[in-house]
C-alpha cells in the first residue's frame, strides 16, 4: 500500500522540463503528505497535459459521501482497478498521475514493531504514482512490490519515472484499453531499468505523524537520532 509520500520540489525545474508544465507558483516542500490532504497530479484533458490538485482519498461517484467526508479510498490494487466499482469507472476515464519523490512503507518486525522505510528513485528523482480520481479526491493505484522493496513490504505504488514519457502517455492517454493498461502496470515491479533505480532506508518514526512535516521526515535513521 501507500499511507504516505514526499514531493520535496529539490529538483523542480526537472519536473517542468519532462513534463512540458510549470509547476504552480507558491508551491511548497511536502515531506510527509498524509491523506484526506491536498495533492498534485498531472491530468489529460482536451487541451493536453494539465497540473490538477486533488484530495488524497478517493470518494466514488455513486457513493452518498461527500468528499469532504473522513471516509475515503486512499489505495487502489492495479489486479481489481477495472473490476471493482468503487474505481471502475475512474479507471476508465479519470486517470491521472500523482507527483512525487519518494513514499514510505512500514516494514514489521517479528518484535511486533513497524519500521518506517523512504524508497526512492537514486539521486531523488521525480516520479509520478499512478492515480485515478473522481470528483476532486484521488487514490494512488498500487502493484505488487518490486523485489528491493518487498523486504519491507510486500506492496508500493505503481511508480512512473518522469524519463518514461512512453509509460506517462499511454497511461493518461483516454482512449487506452483496460487490457493495456492493467498490462503495463503489472509489468512494472518487473522491470529491471526499475529496479536498478530504486533505493530505501529506515527513517524516523516521527513520521507516522500527520502534523511533522519537514526535512527529518526523509533522513536516513542513523541521521535524525
């Protein structure tokens, strides 16, 4: 799954130029975006590629909730996306791709313990996690875990490195077929140009808090004692 992530903005101008959009002005770091909070995704619409903000946590459309309300899908598994009715629908026609750099995963320990991890792209590049929205809320559509991560947990985000124009596209594209869609994010914990990105350690347990939100958040453990 995925309870919590970064957009630290340390390489901003990257975004901007693998996207070919301007990220908003006043924009701040995020270190420990929670949900229910506020989000930065990159939609298509008839124009093109467009920035869309959302809450995290999804509302269905036929769900009597308001989107203001505490209940809410934060996850949503890329195996049932197209199946279950709470995403179908925005799995279909409102996808979108959530910007970040990094996000956490809690690793249990047999002490019963939950450790939390930061896993990220070497050197923190930007990515974007697969999302669908409705209604101004999102959910991050999650993939069985690549192998340096499953040690930690056995699930993460389906994540899209901004270099993999090819992947943005086809997954944002609104005539793109269920099937291919569900193919290319099943494929993506395989991938060995993936795995030879991703890198994770231990961080600080503050971050289990929703209210810490600063660069402590994304030390290594061994730095915020």
């Amino acid at each position: 799954m995925c309870g919590r992530f970064s957009l630290t903005l340390a390489r901003r101008l990257e975004v901007e130029e693998a996207l070919g959009v301007r990220l908003p002005e006043g924009l701040r770091p995020r270190y420990n975006v929670a949900p229910t909070q506020e989000v930065l995704a990159l939609v298509h619409d008839s124009n093109g590629l467009k920035l869309e903000r959302f809450r995290w946590g999804l509302v269905p459309a036929w769900a009597s909730d308001h989107p203001s309300s505490g209940r809410r899908l934060i996850n949503a598994r890329a195996e049932t996306l197209f199946a279950r009715p709470s995403f179908r629908e925005a799995a279909r026609r409102r996808r979108c791709l959530i910007l970040a750099d990094g996000f956490y995963e809690w690793q249990r320990r047999p002490d019963g313990r939950k450790i939390p991890f930061y896993v990220r792209l070497k050197g923190g590049r930007p990515f974007g996690m697969a999302g669908v929205w409705e209604a101004r809320t999102c959910a991050v559509v999650t993939v069985e875990a690549h192998e340096r991560v499953k040690p930690v947990h056995g699930r993460m985000p389906a994540i899209f490195p901004l270099t993999q124009r090819e992947w943005i596209e086809r997954w944002l594209d609104p005539d793109a077929r269920p099937a291919e869609l569900l193919g290319l994010l099943l494929r993506l914990p395989t991938l060995p140009q993936l795995g030879a990105e991703l890198e994770l350690y231990p961080v600080s347990r503050r971050v289990n808090r929703a209210d810490v939100d600063d660069p402590s958040c994304v030390r290594p453990l061994s730095r915020t004692r």
